[in-house]
C-alpha cells in the first residue's frame, strides 16, 4: 500500500502537470462559467421584475 505522504506528493505533481497544461483552457472554462452565471442571473431577476409586476 503506498503512504499517505507519497499519495498526496504524487497527487500535487499530477495537479500541477494538469494546470500548467490546461491552464488556457481551464481560464476559458472559468470564463464561460462566469458569463453563463452572469446570464442565470440576469434571467433570475428578469423573472423575479416580471412576477413582481404582474402580482402587485
């Protein structure tokens, strides 16, 4: 069974392989997941302007 210490070790070393190769495409993903955030809460408040309006 491999140690604790050598688990964590390889698992920071393959982390850091990971990021240096898809840092560009991680920065994209992130990107894309703050623009689809910003549109879900555009959309919400758009609902919520709309159901406001309506039940007043």
């Amino acid at each position: 069974m491999i140690s604790a210490e050598a688990a964590v070790l390889f698992f920071h070393l393959v982390n850091r392989f990971i990021k240096m190769r898809y840092a560009q495409k991680s920065a994209d993903i992130l990107l894309k997941i703050e623009k689809i955030k910003d549109r879900i809460v555009t959309i919400d408040k758009n609902i919520s302007y709309k159901s406001s309006k309506y039940h007043d």
